[in-house]
C-alpha cells in the first residue's frame, strides 16, 4: 500500500480513529430524508448494537450470503494465497472478521501473515474484535482502523504485498458513484504487488432476498429500527449543545430533542389551544 500521505487519521497508536461531527449526521439525515424516495447512509446503521444485530443477521437460516461467502473463500482461499503471497490484510467493513479467519489462517499456513488492518465504523465493536484476534494470533499484528469508508481515509504504514478484502457484498449498499468514488480511492492507494479481493453476489430470485432481509425472526426487523434509535439518541444531544442552543436562542427558539410521539401530542395539544382562542375571540372559521 501507498502509506505515509496525509489523511484524516488521529491518534500516534492504534486503534486509529476518524474526526467525526455530529453536525455531518445532520447534513447527511437532512439530505436523506428529503430525496424520493427518502433513504439514510447505511453507516449510521452500525453503531455497537446495530453491528451486534448484523452479525446476528448473518447466522439466520434465511440469510444466505454469509454461508455462501464462507464456501467459496474455503474453496478458493489456498489459490488465491499462492499466487498473492500477502504479507498483510487489509479488510474493509470488517465487523466481527468471522470470514477473515480463513484468510489468516491460509496466510498463516504459507508463512507469509504479518499483518492484519481491519477496518470499521464501529469503535466499539471493531476494538473488542481486535482484542479477540490479537489473542488467536498473537504472532500477526493487529492494527485496527475506526474509519468511514465512504469518506478518503488513509491506512498506518504496512508490509506488502497486500490483500484488500472487501466482503459480504457491502459494495451493494453504494450507489454507483458512490460505489466508483470509494473503489477508486481504493485502487489509488494500492501498489503494484496489491490485490484486491471483492465478494459480491448475484442476481437473486426477489422471494430469496426477502426472505433474507425480511426474517421470521425479526431481527432485521431491530436492526433498521436501531437505526432509528441511534439517530433519535444522537441527534437528540446535538440539541443540547450550547453552540446549537445559542444559534436557537438568537431568533427567540428553545431546542427540545422529542419524540415522535411527543411530537404528535405537542402538535395535537396546540391545535387544541388555538381551537380555544379562536372560539373565546369568537373569530369566524374560514
């Protein structure tokens, strides 16, 4: 890999963290939620708990793509090895590296494992995965990187040649210039000797794909809703910053952060108020 540009990286050890603004999940919410149809950037869906329900999501029996990636990694992993000899890995999305193990471990085998950078949005979720790893493979290193991926991010310094994994079909959550912007910036940093490693799937029957995002048990179910959760939860403390309620109080308004419920009861009970001024003013309804 290209290593030692600049980038939005901080902090001198691992794991390395993005600078990230609450104000940007407003700007993104907003602009979301006002195309049609409306849509959030599947990144906000990936806080701790929503990257627990995912990797719940991945064990159900309706949820294919995961067993079918395991098989043609084990089918194929000890090819792709040979022919790239990678000293390192570099894993995008990498979430609870379940899939990954098989690659290390096929590395491992061929003496050529120095390295392992999983990258994630999650802190939380990524720093307890690399504790994990750490203690199965202690003679690879393990370096985690907190980034968004739909933003250019950098990576520490590494061995190469590299392997650039990018699994589970997570390229299918971009639009197509998303989807370019990112493998783009990718391919910028990669070096001659570097390969890329994408897992996508196919075009699937639509009874298939429901099933797999729509499962018995519900779980996908609390995965969307989570999002939701989040972005109530944080939205919500953006409100009580004192810079967001100074920028309120000059044109004379009071931040609140509310509900949907409570926001259906204010308007209703509003309406009621002025229902009664207008009958004690007795003012004629048009």
């Amino acid at each position: 890999m290209k290593n030692g540009q600049e980038s939005g990286l901080v902090g001198g050890t691992p794991p390395y963290t993005v600078r990230r603004s609450r104000q940007q999940m407003v700007v993104d919410v907003r602009q979301g939620l006002t195309r049609s149809p409306k849509q959030l950037s599947p990144k906000y869906f990936y806080d701790e708990r929503g990257s627990e329900l995912f990797e719940e999501i991945t064990q159900l029996p309706e949820y294919y793509l995961t067993r079918s990636e395991r098989l043609l990694l084990e089918q194929r992993i000890s090819e792709i090895i040979t022919v790239v000899r990678p000293c390192s890995l570099v894993e995008l999305g990498a979430g609870s590296a379940t899939k990954t193990r098989i690659i290390l471990d096929e590395m491992r085998t061929s003496g050529c494992a120095e390295c392992y950078v999983p990258v994630d949005v999650s802190k939380d979720f990524l720093e307890a995965t690399a504790i994990q790893l750490r203690a199965d493979y202690i003679d690879v290193q393990i370096i985690p990187v907190v980034s968004d991926i739909t933003e250019p991010f950098a990576l520490p310094a590494i061995a190469s040649p590299t392997l650039v994994a990018f699994l589970g079909s997570t390229i299918g959550n971009f639009p197509r210039e998303q989807a370019v912007r990112l493998l783009s910036h990718i391919a910028g940093e990669m070096g001659p000797t570097d390969r890329f490693l994408l897992g996508a799937d196919l075009i699937k029957d639509q009874a298939i794909i429901n099933r797999a995002y729509n499962d018995s048990r519900g779980v996908t179910a609390a995965f969307n809703l989570n999002v939701l959760e989040r972005l109530n939860r944080e939205l919500g403390a953006i409100l009580a910053e004192d810079e967001t309620r100074q920028r309120f109080a000059g044109f004379g308004g009071v931040p609140a952060a509310s509900t949907p419920d409570a926001m259906r009861s204010r308007v209703e009970n509003e309406i009621a108020r002025w229902n009664r001024v207008v009958d004690s003013r007795k003012i004629e309804r048009q």
